[in-house]
C-alpha cells in the first residue's frame, strides 16, 4: 500500500497539521495458531482454528511440534481437467508408520462451519471419517464437493493459508504423472521443516523412530 508515504510527504509539506493518527494494525482473531512451513519451492504460513477445530488442530500441531513433518514431502498436485490453475496439493507422511500418531476424531465442516474455500487446508484421509492422521491437503480455489453434507462426512478443513499462496500456486502447476489418476508430482517437493509462529511447542514425547540411525 502507499497511503503511508502519502501521508508522511503531507506532513512534512504542511507542518502546521497535526500528525496524522494511524490505525494499529489488526489483532491476531482469539484462537488461531500460525504455522510456518517452509518447502523447497517456498514459504507458507497456515492459520489454524484452535477454537473450531480442536481436535484436528491438535493433531497437525502434535506432528509440528513433534518435527514429524521435517523432512516430509508433498507428494501430490490435483489439477481441475477443466480449469487446471484449481485444484489442490497434498503432503505430510504418507505411509511413513515410525512417524505416524493416534488416530482422533473426524470434525466435519458443517458443525464447524471451516468451509473448503479458496486457501483452506484440510486432513487427507482413507474412506473411513477417523483415519486421518499425517497427510494434509490445501485448495487453490473453493472445493464446496469436499465438504460435510447428509451422510458424506467430508474433509476435516481446520485452517487458512494467510501468506505462501504463490507457492501452493507454484507446486499445484508442476509436472505430474504415475498414480491417483496422474496426479503425481514427478518430483515431490520438500518439506524442509514446520514451526509454531505463535506460543510455545507443544511436543507429545513420543519415541522418534525415523531418527534413529540403523
């Protein structure tokens, strides 16, 4: 934005006017928790809803803090046949059992009102509503058809990406192929590492199995 120099070249120009009262800039909303995850295609930092979203919050933060997505990948681009620049993109574990967590409850979006829009990121799970875990997703433009309705259990959404969509962008349009319908990144990307912007780590104290060296 410009309208700060603006207003100092006002200023300096006419000194006899008061300094003008700048607005403080907003407050982080009660319960959201920033995330950094740094790629090796870029930085994003994800907002999640503590509030909302507890349980599938928890998890994510448990795998942050627990460094379980230090050195992950993500694995897959899923690009609309139709409008190709939508889709979404998918990293975490994947089958990794030495990093995995405990199952927890599913939250569906239509009791927690988190909708797949535009920047949402969600949990990746098998058929079964309780099964997610390590692999998460985040949309590049609205995905209403992965959320809760009747008897469809959905995605749990539980945060927005607020920085880092050039990224998401970035990764969605690369090179894809070999399974889930060619959906594939020919190279997965690298998750360099994931950090808590706000409060302390939480870490569960779990054994690190990966880490130990064979």
């Amino acid at each position: 934005m410009r309208i700060l120099p603006a207003l100092l070249a006002l200023t300096l120009a006419t000194p006899t006017l008061a300094a003008p009262t700048l607005a403080a800039p907003p407050r982080k909303p009660s319960g959201i928790v920033r995330v950094l995850l740094a790629t090796a295609q870029g930085k994003i930092v994800l907002a999640l809803d503590t509030r909302r979203a507890p349980e599938t919050t928890k998890n994510f933060l448990a795998y942050v803090d627990d460094g379980r997505f230090d050195g992950a990948v993500i694995y897959r681009a899923a690009r609309s046949k139709n409008a190709p620049q939508y889709g979404f993109i998918q990293g975490g574990i994947r089958t990794d059992a030495r990093r995995i967590l405990p199952p927890f409850k599913h939250e569906r979006t239509d009791r927690t009102g988190i909708r797949h829009t535009d920047g949402t990121i969600s949990m990746a799970r098998r058929t079964e509503p309780n099964s997610a875990g390590g692999n998460f997703f985040i949309t590049v433009g609205a995905l209403p058809s992965f959320d809760a309705k009747g008897d469809f259990p959905g995605y749990a959404a539980f945060g927005h990406v607020v920085q880092g969509m050039d990224t998401v962008k970035r990764i969605l349009a690369r090179p894809t192929g070999g399974g889930m319908g060619g959906q594939m990144l020919q190279q997965s990307i690298r998750v360099i590492g994931a950090r808590r912007l706000d409060g302390p780590p939480k870490p569960t104290g779990l054994v690190k199995p990966w880490l130990i060296k064979k």
